[in-house]
C-alpha cells in the first residue's frame, strides 16, 4: 500500500493516535472498518483505544503485513521512543524461581 500520506507523530505513548493513523492511511471509515482490513475482531481495539489493552506484538505483525510499515515506523507512530527493546527488560531484576525437585 504505497500511498502519499504523511503521518504525525505522538509526544508520548497514545494507542488512540496510532488507531487514528492507521484509519487515515488504509482510508477506513471507522474502528469496524479497520477491523474488517486488519483481521482483527472489534473489541480488540475498543479495549486499545480505552487502554485497557496495551497493543502487542501480533497486533504490531498483522499491522505490517497490511500496510507494508516498518515495525520501527509503527513504534514510532505509537509514540515508544526507546532505541532498543530487550525481551528480557521486566525480568531482569527478578530472581529465577526454580522449582523444587518431587
């Protein structure tokens, strides 16, 4: 989907924005419009848009392969400024609990 549409960029995380965006660049009308070109079901983004749900990887994957972005550009439209994300970040400072032998 090579289209000519600028995208502007969030101060901060704003799950709303990114909606918002990818609405504009895949010319959906509303939220049940964009559910039906994603694949994905409607309360999914309702639960996105009332941050009851953080947008995850598969969200993130499926996104791609729709619009041809980046999976920095979509990042970036999330407003998530880090440089790196490490998978182990929220661990890291958690001791491993091993389980006892039976």
């Amino acid at each position: 989907m090579d289209q000519d549409i600028s995208f502007t960029l969030p101060a901060d995380y704003d799950p709303n924005h990114f909606i918002d965006q990818l609405a504009m660049r895949l010319r959906a009308k509303n939220d049940a419009a964009l559910c039906r070109m994603l694949g994905v079901e409607p309360p999914l983004l309702s639960k996105i848009r009332h941050r009851r749900l953080a947008v995850g990887a598969p969200l993130l994957i499926r996104v791609h392969e729709v619009t041809g972005l980046g999976i920095g550009d979509l990042r970036q439209l999330l407003g998530d400024r880090r440089r790196k994300y490490r998978i182990g970040e929220a661990l890291a400072d958690r001791p491993l609990k091993r389980s006892s032998p039976v």
